[in-house]
C-alpha cells in the first residue's frame, strides 16, 4: 500500500479496524482523555481517533494520531512482515528497509491540494484550527505536536524537517521548543545569532510515512522529503510556499509559514513529554510570527498525545535508525536493538552482539551510546550476548544478574548530551547535561568457552523432541 497523503491513510488504516470516529468531544481535556483512556486503559495499541463536529469548530477534524502497532508501521512504511513475528522481526525489517534507501529528491510541483485556501497578511487567524489542550495541567493548546517544521540551512542551503511542538498563542504567532542540539536548533540559532529573522514553514497533517521520518533521527544533512522519498519508492510532492519560498508537502492538510525573529519569545509550556513527565515548567521560548496559511477543505489536524509508557513506534523506528548507524560504521555481529518505551526510547537501551574479539563489546558499547542516533538524553546503555533478545525484560534482567560485574562492568560518561526535558536536568535554563551508565553484561571475552552452561535443553534437542512428540502439543 502506498499512500499519498493522511486521507489515503485513513481510509486504509480504518479497513484494518484501527480507525475509531468521535463526534462532539471538546477540545479542551476531552479529546486527550478520550485518547488516553483507550490507549492507555483499554490497552488499544494502534487505535487512532478522528475526532469530529467539534464544538466551535464545524468543518475541521483531529486525528490523535499512533503508529504503535507493526501492521500499522510496515503499511506505512511499505514493508512486509513475516508471519509470527517477533519485535525484533519488525525492528530488522524497518533497519533492512532503511539499510537500503537512497533518496529520491523532492518534487516541486505549482499547485495542490494545501492550497485549496490561502490567506494572507491580515487575514491570518491560526485560531481557526482545534489546537487542542491536551491535559488539564498543560500551559497551553498546542496546534504542533504531530507536524513537520521546515527550515533551510543558510550556509549549507539543505532543508531540514523535524517535529518539535508548537504551542498556539494567538490569531498570528505559536511558540516553537526545539531541543538543544536538535539539527532544527542548530539551524534556527544559525539565522538568529547573525540577527536575522529564521524562516520558518510547518506542515500540520500529512502522509504518516512523512510523520516517522520527520519525528526520528534521520542522518545529517539529508532532507527528510528526499529520505521519505526514498522509502516510498516516489518523490514527494511538494509547492513552494507564498512566502518563504520554503518547500510544503502539496498534500499537506494545514500548513503555516512565517519567522522566527531574534529576541521574539513568549513563555512556553509546560508539556506532557516523552520521559512521562511535565519536563519543565514554563519557560520562554522563540515564536514564529505568522504571514501565511494554507490548508485544504474540511482540514484535518494531526495530532500525537504522549500517553504514559508507550511509543512502540518510537522505540522501534529508533531502535532500527540506531542499528542502521552503527552498521553504516562497519560494525558487524549486531543481533538486535531495543529502545525500551519505558525509557521514553532514549534512557534505557540494549544491544545485543556476538563477540569477536577482545574488547568488542566494549567498542560496540561506547559508539553504542554515543553515535548521533542514540547520544540524546540517554541514561542507561547495555550490551549483552547474542543469545539474549535485547526486546525481552526478562532476558536482560538475567544478563545483567548474572554476566555483569558491577564493579567492573559499569563505566560512566559525564557531561553528556542532554535536554531540559530531563526530570534530572535541575537547571532549566543552561548545563543539559547528564550522565550515563554503560554496561556490560556479556560473558567476558576470555570465558566464552568456561563460563557455566546455561541450564536446560539444546535448542536442536528441544526442536528434535518438539517434532517427534507433535501429537502431544496439537
Ligand atoms: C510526536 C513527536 C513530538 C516531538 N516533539 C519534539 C519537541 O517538542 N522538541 C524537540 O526538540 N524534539 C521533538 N521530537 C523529536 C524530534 O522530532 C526528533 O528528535 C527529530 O529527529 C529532530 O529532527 P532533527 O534532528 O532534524 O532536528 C518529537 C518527536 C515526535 C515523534
């Protein structure tokens, strides 16, 4: 299945029954409890909600948005599965698929759809749209939070997207947090500290596949049109637009373009994050001061609510993303990557390898942490053996009990990348770092051949004895 654009998502995704339709529910807390109480209380993973007749606003439309769910993911992203798959199937399918992506240029195009509506200077009212509030503790509606922000590097001229939230603030001006470090940071900076205004353009609903790749880390200076591109098999389509001449998806439901202007901030926050906590309270953010809006009829606004302990998809497009680095590196023998959600898919990590030579594990371990795939705001970092499935607790809890010296095995980074957003970053304002554990929970290189066998069957012998008694298990 390839799909053009979020409507051609819908409908395909609503065939698998994972589309769940909600009219009249208010902007303000009930979309995001709503949302909450399926993915959260029934355990609905993959049950995305468009929400409609919302009051106030007739004519627009919420998708709360999830990727969570692997059929959902490989239908997105063009890519089958085998059957009975495990995580770490879908996890080696999604590095496979991306292992062997080119990118395929954008391509521009004069008109389409996200310009069924125009509006300019004075006419500009971001209000229009159902930015909702999310949560009742929330410090504000935030209209981006499942969006593509475009900006365009001024020395290297290449384009980045990436989805950092905006929160509405009025008819002609939304707050824009970016991490630090994130490539759109460094970029945005780039305009302001030479005090010239940063162009900005956002998309605010579009083909999901475009969602997964402007949400994760795609490599450096490559476009994420041209990567989305590659993995669709198709250029995207995208116009110029009216203002900055920035290039916006052609089927983007609802997209804005204005400027960050420096010195321009406005207080921001506080927002549910991905550590599962309000990361910080307010604090004063740039704005984008807004000269245009496009969007099509009846538009739907994208939307991704963070609810506690999940973002399967985040776990494992990062997990796949990661392996796929470390792999372009020239390391060999990796078994698998798991980013656990409860780690908010950055603070507890574990790779799984099979040992070489001395001191691969602890190669594979410090690039492991530190290569621009998994450097932000992690905590703990894990290398165990190949017999263990990094994806499964259980495995490596008893890795860790049973293979890692504590005294010898656990080594530390200081002074690390970080964010605000760190329920242990104290200081809101300036000194992100952290630290992080590196630990190394595989069998010493030197006692691969004495160390205790694990107990129980061969795996050939239960296998053997599997067949034979068949008629015993049927
Ligand atoms: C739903 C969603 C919301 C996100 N919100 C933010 C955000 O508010 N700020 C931020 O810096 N990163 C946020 N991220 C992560 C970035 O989008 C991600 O790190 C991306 O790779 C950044 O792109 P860049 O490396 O090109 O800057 C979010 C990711 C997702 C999937």
């Amino acid at each position: 299945m390839l799909f053009n654009d979020l409507r051609d998502w819908i409908a395909g995704v609503e065939k698998m029954g994972k589309i769940l339709r909600v009219s009249k529910a208010d902007r303000d807390k009930e979309m995001g409890t709503i949302y909450e109480i399926v993915a959260r209380k029934l355990k609905k993973s993959g049950v995305s909600i468009l929400f409609d007749d919302i009051p106030g606003f007739a004519g627009h439309r919420c998708l709360f948005s999830t990727y969570d769910d692997p059929e959902i993911i490989s239908a997105t992203m063009n890519f089958s599965l085998v059957e009975n798959y495990s995580t770490l199937d879908v996890v080696r399918a999604y590095k496979e698929k991306i292992r062997a992506v080119s990118p395929i240029p954008r391509k521009v195009v004069e008109t389409g759809p996200v310009m069924e509506n125009v509006e300019r200077g004075d006419d500009v009212n971001m209000l229009q749209f159902p930015a909702p509030l999310l949560t009742e503790f929330d410090g504000g509606r935030y209209l981006g939070t499942d969006h593509g922000v475009i900006m365009k590097d001024p020395d290297e001229g290449w384009v980045n997207v990436g989805t950092y939230r905006m929160m509405a603030q009025d008819k002609k001006s939304i707050s824009l947090f970016i991490s630090p470090g994130k490539q759109g940071q460094v970029i945005r900076k780039k305009y302001l500290d030479r005090n010239l205004p940063c162009p900005v353009a956002v998309t605010f609903g579009h083909s999901p596949l475009l969602s997964l790749v402007f949400g994760t880390e795609t490599p450096n200076g490559i476009c994420e049109y041209d990567y989305a591109g590659g993995i669709k098999g198709e250029p995207i389509e995208v116009i110029e637009g009216p203002e900055t001449g920035l290039p916006i998806p052609a089927h983007s439901e609802i997209a804005i373009e204005g400027y960050c202007i420096p010195g321009d901030n406005a207080p921001e926050g506080p927002y549910p994050e991905w550590p599962d906590y309000y990361g910080s309270s307010s604090r004063s953010e740039p704005l984008v001061r807004v000269k245009s809006i496009m969007y099509r009829n009846n538009p739907i606004l994208l939307v991704s609510h963070h609810v506690r302990g999940i973002c399967f998809f985040r776990s494992l497009v990062r997990s796949a993303l990661h392996w796929a680095e470390l792999e372009s590196l020239g390391l060999r023998d990796i078994k698998g990557i798991w980013r656990y959600e409860e780690g908010g898919t950055r603070e507890f990590n574990v790779i799984s390898i099979k040992q070489r030579y001395y001191g691969h594990a602890r190669q594979i371990l410090h690039l492991f942490s530190q290569v621009p795939a998994g450097a932000y705001a992690g905590r703990w970092d894990i290398v165990v053996d190949g017999d263990i499935d990094p994806s499964n607790i259980k495995d490596v809890v008893w890795a860790l009990s049973t293979r890692c010296d504590p005294a010898k095995d656990i080594s530390f980074i200081e002074r690390a990348r970080s964010t605000p957003l760190d329920p242990l970053v104290f200081d809101k304002e300036k000194n992100y770092y952290n630290s992080r554990a590196l630990v190394d929970a595989c069998i010493p290189y030197e006692h691969l051949g004495d160390f205790p066998r694990p107990i129980g069957a061969s795996e050939e012998y239960l296998e053997e004895t599997y067949k034979k008694w068949q008629h015993l298990w049927a």
